[in-house]
C-alpha cells in the first residue's frame, strides 16, 4: 500500500488527513525495502509516475512511496526538508538548482553506480554530460526537451498567413506580424508574445551570436550592447504591433491559462517542446511546434537538448543502491516507459524511445519529432547556470523588461541597470 | 538558639500542613493544564520556538541547504541603505495600508447603518454582504479580479458606454494595486459585523430624545452614534490595519508570486516570501519580518496613544 499525498487530497478532508499521518509514520519507520521520492508536476505527471512505481514493486518488491508538488512549492519543500536531514532518497532535480544542491552535497554523486546499478553504456552522451558538476555525475535526465515556439495554426489559416517553419528569422517575424495585422482577426490578435524578459529566449537570441547567458565560471555573458539590442528590437515589435503591449504580457503571471496563446491574445508563444501537450489540452485551435526565430538566415545554435529535468540521489540517503536501482527502472524498463511516455520529455535510451516512438499520440508525435531534427538550430549544451540565475530571471530580467515595455526605461538604461544589477547578484550570491 | 528553634519548627509546621507551590499547582492546576497541554506544546513549539530562532537567524546567512552563519546587523544595515526592492515593497504595502483601511472602515460602517434599520431578512442580508471575506483571496479571485479589470473586462464594457476606452487595469503599474485596495474594501464583512453589533448597544432612547429636540438624521448620526461608537471604530482600525500590513495573499494570487507589474503590487510580505522562498535568503528574510513586526508595534502604540483624545467611552 502506497500513501499519496498532494495538496489537492490534503485539502479534500479528514480521509487525506488520515493518509498523511499514517505516510509520517511510514517514513518514520522507512526500511531498505522501501525508498521515498519526491517529484514536481501535477496529477497526470503523479498518476504516471505512480504507476512505475506500481510496476516496480511487483518486479522488486520495493515500495517507493511518491510526493508531489507544484514547481513554486516544491523548491521551498525540499530546501526544507533538505535542511531538516530529512530529504527523500529520490529527488527529481532541475538544472537551474543541481549546482547547488551539488555543491552542498545535498545530493549524491552517482558515478560509484554507473556500470553496476546504473547501465548508462547507451544512454545519451549530451544527456549523460547534463547531468554532471565538477565532472561528477549528480543526475540522471528523465527526457531531452528544447526551447519551442507554439503556434496557433487555426489562427495563422484564419488570418491567411503562412505558418513558420524552422527556418524562419526575425525578419520574417516581422513581415509575419504585419500581415497578421492587416488581417484583424479576433479582435486584434497579435502574432507573437512579447518575449522581452523571457529567459529562454533570450538566451537562444544570444547564442546565435555565438555568446552564452552564463559563461562557465558562473559569470555573466552578455554585455549592455547586447542587452540593448536585444530592449530595443522587442521595443520595435511592441510599438508595430506584432507583439501584445506590455500590460496585456503583463497578465501572464506563470499557469498555463495566463499565457498570451491560451488567452486568445497572440498567435505564437516561447514555450518548451514537451508543454505542447498541455496546452493543447487547454485550447481548442491546432498547435504545432517550430524552432525560435533565427538572427539571420541560416544561423542556427542556439537551441540544445536540454535534460528537462532529473533524478538525483539525496546526500543524506541511507538506500543510495537501491535509490540508484530504481531509477535505473524507472528509465530503462520498457514497461515503465510505455507509462512515462514522453511527458517528462524524449527518453534517453535509444532503445526507450523505439518502445515509445509507435505509441505517441499526434502531439508527442510532433514534440519528438522536432528535438529529433533540430538540425543546424542544435548548439552545444550550454554550462549549468549560476545558483543566482532563477533570482536574475524572475526578480531582474522581468522587472526590467516590464519597466522598458511600459517606458519607465529606455532601452539603453534598462539594459545598462540589467547588466550592473545582474553582476551585482552574482557577486553577493558567490 | 530557643527562637530560632521555634522559628525553624514554625517554619517546618508551615511546609507541612500549607502544600509547596509546586504540588498545590501539581493538584490543584494540573487538570486544567493538561488540558491546555496541545495548546502550549503548539503556542512554545510551533509559535514562540520560531519566533525566538527567527530573531536569531535575521543576523545571520542561512539558505537552508547549509547551517546559518552569524553576521552581525548586516542583514538591517542592508535592507536600509543597499536594497531598492525593500523600499519599493515598504511603499507599496504602505499605499496599501493608508488607503485600503480607512475605505474599507468607511465602507462597513455605510452598510452596517443601512442593515441597522430593523429590515426583514436582516440575517439574510448580513450573510451575503459577509460572504465576500469568504471567499477569501482564491484561485477563483484572482480570475474574477482578471475578468473584472482586463483590457476587456467588465469595468472597461462599463466605460465603454461612455465612450472611454480604459487600460488593462490590473496590469498596468499605475492602477494594479488599486484593484488589490478595491478588493480589500470589497471584503468588508468582519468589520461590518462588529459595526452592527457595536449600533446595536447604542440605546434607542437617546435618538428619542435627540429627535424631540429637534435633531435631524445627520445630527444624530454625528452627535450620538459617531462618538458612542468610536471604541468599535477604534478596535475595528487596529485590527484592519495589522491585517492590511500582514496583507499576502490578494497580491500573491492576483500576481501569481511576482508582485507584478515591474513591482507595483509587490507586498513587503510577498517580498518576504521571495527572499525567504524563492531565493532561500531565511536570514535576510527573518530580517524583514521582525521589521515589519517593530512597523506594525509601532503603528499599534501610536493609534493607543492618540486614542484618548477621540475614542470616547460611556463610563
């Protein structure tokens, strides 16, 4: 018997409440026979993952008992429970926080396991390496995914234009976003998202130019000229209307139904590759995927597999074997992943994905076949970003892109404070 | 050597016929502390216990993942001269605080006057108008608040007739905190509760007699039931006013964590909450928090001090 507990059945009453106490108490009294885990995501990531662990105790006789969370909460649960010496065995881990966690050997390296519980002999190199710090590795990447644009293909077939393709540059955005806006539809749809303060594209933008967000000793890679370049083209998309103004932006507060794409208020969004199920699921319009605009024609690079996240191995685990065993299940049986499907993103054994490839429904179908064939977009895996950069993102980048979307900043100053604040955390985070 | 041996035995007589503190407080109290038990284990554990490690903490780095290290006031030298954010976010929760008690003060003693009339169906009525504080700040709030001050929202459909084309309200800097004030105000009810109650021991008589000298429905509304209210209206301020400083979760749901747009609705807590939470600063974040408690301490005593020069009471 598994207890299962989320906030969602807390909430639901006593019965919840009754299944808590008695998991504390399960914990409390945890054997070798059994391991803990804890995981983001929501209900239908969970039902997935419980069935593995279904699966793995009717093969092992280990019962692993699952918590999940939802991103924002989950960080705050596990530093807490981290620090309480009470961490699970099984952590899923994300890149922005593996450094960290790495560091305060809050997790386990892994390479003793590596050939005896672990078989990674044909497990993705680029994965492999993702999950490595200080050339040890500390996580194991459930899935590849990458940067996406969504598009709203309804909407491009009603506005009469053509839908992107890989190809496309941000040239071609705007002579998009132009007709897109003679063709009125909807009340004035605009063709993309305002992107100013999205990381990820930001990011990509700048590798095309041959740069990096983060440099490998954990500095800052952009300089203010870039920055302002990079205020100043999404100042020229705002002020034409291709994209949406930056108090309709500023609605997307993070849940998937804020977005501009779910919200009716742009064609296209910077997304990532295996969320196209997700928002299908909440849109009645076709989707479909394709690459982050290019700088120019024919430059690529500034895509990369990225591991959409991992397993790791709590420092403090007491069953660190028979951790590292189940998440060699949980990756490399193939009944495991007919159930895990790719919704945590493209499995990184070859042989997973021949198992998945023929049961994918049209979406992954999509998703897979476009982290299959980013061709020359594909650059190398950039280093593991800094522990201050989730702060630069979401307390810095945003504000900034906001005060220079809303005017409050030229883009000249904006970029001048990103670059000097942004140095400023790294320091005070070193 | 007599005296002392008859003050000694005095003394031994006493002890042995009055019971010690401890074992009459043993027979005596112990029922009642046993059953006060869950309550202190929880008030000296989950209340007092983090209160006190919290005021160590807030001189200290601690990110949770490694033990905290002592530095000194760093954390306050800080906060006053080298961190925009916590001046930004003192504004906004002060905005909040000054605008937001007064109107919704304002706004339950109004409906609580007209509910006082005696009318039929009063329980009915005092029901709906308190089910907004039900409602809380939710998921479902936050999507109202949305529909209601969007670009094409209902407050903008309403304009429109005018011919006024409105912004997104609640996604532009200059207004987003005022539809988080609006929705304070709108959650009304439990200081309308404790008006009505307080208009209700206001003794009829001395409308009575204010109209038979002649005195009309504002007069008496100023001259009667402003003054022999004011002790309602006192505690009703400082308890709006702790609660709209302690204010979190209106902003935290409405801009889903972010204190959006570029910081307009970024509550001192909501700030906390980031370091604490979001960036895993504990000690900067204890920090905050006992600034905040020394900010409403200080509001608190102010108000107490000035009381005695407009809260009347009867005796």
């Amino acid at each position: 018997m598994t207890f299962r507990i989320d906030r969602r059945s807390f909430l639901l009453g006593s019965t919840a409440l009754l299944a808590a106490g008695a998991a504390g108490i399960n914990a409390a009294w945890a054997q070798a026979s059994s391991l803990r885990l804890i995981f983001w995501g929501g209900q239908p990531r969970a039902d997935r993952t419980y069935a593995v662990t279904d699966l793995y105790k009717e093969a092992k006789g280990t019962d692993v008992q699952g918590e999940f969370l939802a991103w924002n909460d989950y960080w705050a649960k596990l530093a807490t429970q981290t620090a309480g010496g009470n961490a699970p065995d099984v952590i899923q881990m994300d890149y922005r926080y593996i450094v960290e966690y790495a560091n305060r050997n809050a997790i386990a390296p892994l390479d003793d396991y590596v050939g005896t519980q672990l078989q990674l002999a044909d497990f993705d190199q680029d994965q492999l390496e993702g999950g490595k710090v200080n050339g040890k590795l500390y996580g194991i990447s459930l899935g590849a995914n990458s940067v996406a644009m969504l598009v709203n293909t309804t909407a491009f077939e009603e506005a009469g234009v053509t839908p992107p393709t890989n190809d496309w540059t941000f040239d071609d955005l705007r002579t998009m976003g132009e007709a897109f806006k003679a063709a009125n539809i909807r009340g004035g749809m605009k063709l993309i998202a305002d992107g100013s303060y999205s990381e990820p594209m930001l990011n990509n933008w700048i590798r095309q130019k041959g740069k990096e967000l983060y440099t490998a000793d954990g500095q800052l890679g952009l300089d203010e000229a870039d920055m302002t370049e990079w205020f100043q083209l999404w100042n020229g998309l705002r002020e034409a209307g291709i994209c949406v103004s930056a108090d309709e932006q500023a609605l997307d507060t993070g849940p998937l139904e804020s977005t501009m794409i779910v919200s009716g208020k742009a064609a296209m969004i910077p997304a990532n590759s295996n969320q196209l199920v997700a928002f299908q699921a909440l849109m009645q319009d076709k989707i479909d995927m394709v690459g982050y605009p290019r700088i120019a024609a024919g430059q690529g690079g500034g895509h990369f597999r990225k591991p959409s996240m991992f397993f790791s191995v709590a420092g403090s685990s007491a069953n660190k074997e028979a951790a590292a065993e189940f998440i060699n299940f949980f990756i490399s049986d193939p009944e495991a992943a007919k159930v895990l499907d790719v919704e945590r993103g493209i499995p990184c054994l070859p042989a997973m994905r021949d198992v998945v490839a023929p049961l994918l429904n049209e979406q992954n179908q999509i998703a897979l076949n476009f982290v299959s064939n980013l061709g020359d977009l594909l650059g190398p895996l950039p280093p593991p970003p800094p522990a201050a950069a989730g702060e630069i993102d979401l307390s810095l980048l945003r504000t900034v892109g906001q005060e220079v979307g809303f005017g409050a900043r030229s883009a000249e100053d904006g970029a001048a404070y990103f670059v000097a604040e942004a140095k400023a955390i790294l320091e005070r985070a070193a | 050597m007599a005296m002392s041996t008859t003050t000694l035995g005095a003394s031994e007589h006493d002890a042995s016929t009055r019971p010690s503190f401890w074992s009459r407080l043993w027979q005596n109290d112990a029922p009642g502390y046993l059953f006060l038990l869950p309550w202190l284990i929880g008030f000296f554990g989950l209340t007092i216990g983090p209160i006190i490690s919290s005021f160590y903490l807030s001189f200290t780095d601690f990110d949770l993942l490694t033990s905290p290290e002592w530095v000194g006031a760093n954390n306050y030298i800080r906060m006053f001269t080298n961190d925009p954010k916590f001046w930004a976010s003192m504004r906004v929760t002060m905005m909040f605080v000054i605008f937001s008690v007064p109107l919704k003060l304002a706004f339950a003693l109004g409906v609580a006057l007209l509910l006082n009339r005696g009318m039929r169906g009063l329980p009915l009525y005092r029901a709906l108008f308190y089910l907004p504080s039900l409602l809380g700040a939710s998921v479902a709030i936050a999507i109202l608040w949305q529909q209601i001050f969007a670009r094409d929202g209902l407050v903008n459909d309403f304009l429109a007739i005018f011919g006024i084309v409105g912004p997104s309200w609640i996604s532009t800097p200059q207004y987003s905190l005022w539809t988080i004030i609006i929705l304070a105000v709108w959650q009304f009810g439990s200081p309308m509760i404790i008006f009505l109650a307080g208009l209700r021991q206001i003794p009829q008589d001395m409308y009575e007699a204010a109209s038979l000298d002649g005195a009309g429905r504002w007069r008496q509304f100023r001259k009667i039931t402003l003054p022999l209210l004011t002790p309602v209206v006192f505690f009703n301020a400082i308890i709006q006013t702790i609660e709209a400083f302690k204010s979190f979760t209106p902003a935290f749901i409405i801009s889903g964590g972010t204190g959006n747009p570029i910081n307009s609705t970024l509550f001192y807590t909501l700030y906390l909450y980031q370091e604490a939470f979001g960036f895993f600063r504990m000690g900067y974040a204890s920090a905050l928090a006992w600034v905040l408690l020394a900010l409403v301490g200080l509001f608190t005593a102010f108000s107490f001090l000035t009381s005695k020069y407009w809260v009347h009471y009867d005796d």
